[in-house]
C-alpha cells in the first residue's frame, strides 16, 4: 500500500509566454511535513491550485490520495489555507467556523467544541463573536487557519500561513503542526520565511518555476556546507 498521500508529477505550466512551472515533481508522503519554500513568484500557489484542481496543468499530473482533483470526498479529508482569506465578512468568526464545519460534514453535536478547540490554537478564543468585517488582517489569517484544522484532517495543505502572524503564535502554531504530523496527519505549507523551513521533515526548494533541492533540511545543510536553510538557499540560488 503506498504511503504517497500527495503526489506531484512532471507538471508545467504557462501563462501566456511565462513559464509558472517547469517540469515539477514531488510528493508528500504519510505523516510528513513538507516544506514548499521559495520567493514570492516562485509557482507555489501555483502549484497547490493544480494540485486541488483549481487551475489546469498545460501537462503533467498530480493526484491527493490517489485521487485527480477536484474531488469532494478527498476535500473533506483535508483541510485547505489558501494565501487569500476566503470569509463572509457579514458573519461572526463563530458562524463562519460554524459554516465551514458543516460543509467539511462535521458531527453537529462536535461542531461546538471543535470551535473552541481550533480557536485556541490560533489565539481566537476571545474574539469568536466578532464580525470578521472588524478583523485585521492577521485575525483573519489565523481564522483561515482555524478553519483549515476543523475536524483534525488527514492532509493539510497551508498556502502562507503565518504571514501577518506574530512571532510568539507562529511558534505555537510550527508547535501544532508538529502534534498533527506525529498524529499521522500529512502537511504541504508553503513559506518565503526561510526559518520556518527549519521546522518541516523536508524541504523543496523552488526558484522561477523549478525544484532546486529537495531533501532534509539537515542534509540540505551539510551538502551545501552552510549552517541554514536561508543560506542553502542563497547558494543554490547562486549555483543556478
């Protein structure tokens, strides 16, 4: 039985006369945290909307538990953070929890602690009925965030999502993260912070469309002789 939960093959994309992604492959395996790290501009939005079968490859395929997306069994194994928060503004951060863990078909009589569970984690407790509309942009974030850890999913998938975050919480949350992944539970987030790349089980690196590297970040360090993956970084970048 294969342990592959996303797999990534071969996959490029254009717009217009713009190479996005260049013949991409890669996969994140069971209980693993892979980091998908790399400039802004680099394709990894990109990247996690073929994957989620929100945007067309031009060729190449991609599968989430063996499955083409989209596909609305596999969503509801998942819990997704896209880099643009997608909330109703009109409704209390409670009913948009509320929403979102019906549409992720959680038991109605655990929608009520699974709120104040996730809320917690990301530092929201206080604020849960409060329209997101009087929000800033970090509360929203980790409202996105929230929403992505209802009903403790097999497969997170995290487009940026500490961005806005403060040090302390981001912490907390790389803290979380880690409890989700000894619980099996499989993790693709995507980051420009290269300190947060520290924390994952491996890392891709992707400049202008291609993998540069894709490995531990212990062994991306001793291959390229530095003592951070910011620096692995800038001597890959550098090797190019």
């Amino acid at each position: 039985m294969t342990n592959k939960i996303i797999s990534i093959n071969n996959l490029k994309k254009k717009y217009g006369k713009q190479v996005v992604l260049n013949d991409v492959s890669f996969e994140v395996n069971t209980g693993q945290i892979v980091g998908l790290i790399g400039p802004s501009g680099a394709g990894k939005s990109t990247i996690i909307k073929l994957t989620l079968g929100m945007e067309k490859a031009d060729s190449g395929n991609s599968e989430v538990f063996n499955t083409h997306m989209p596909n609305r069994k596999v969503l509801n194994k998942m819990g997704y953070m896209a880099q643009s928060d997608a909330l109703y503004s009109s409704l209390t951060a409670r009913e948009n929890l509320t929403f979102f863990a019906k549409m992720r078909e959680i038991n109605k009589d655990s929608i009520a602690s699974e709120i104040e569970r996730v809320s917690e984690i990301v530092d929201l407790t206080q604020h849960l009925d409060k329209k997101i509309e009087n929000f800033s942009g970090g509360m929203k974030r980790r409202l996105s965030l929230a929403i992505a850890f209802l009903g403790s999913p097999q497969l997170l998938i995290l487009d940026e999502p500490t961005v806005g975050i403060d040090p302390a919480l981001r912490k907390q949350i790389g803290v979380e993260l880690g409890k989700l992944r000894d619980n099996g539970c499989s993790i693709l987030v995507t980051t420009h912070v290269m300190d947060e790349a520290e924390l994952t089980d491996r890392v891709v690196l992707l400049i202008d469309g291609n993998i540069i590297a894709d490995d531990t970040p212990a062994n991306l360090k001793t291959q390229y002789q530095v003592d951070s993956i910011e620096n692995v970084f800038m001597k890959a970048e550098g090797d190019m």
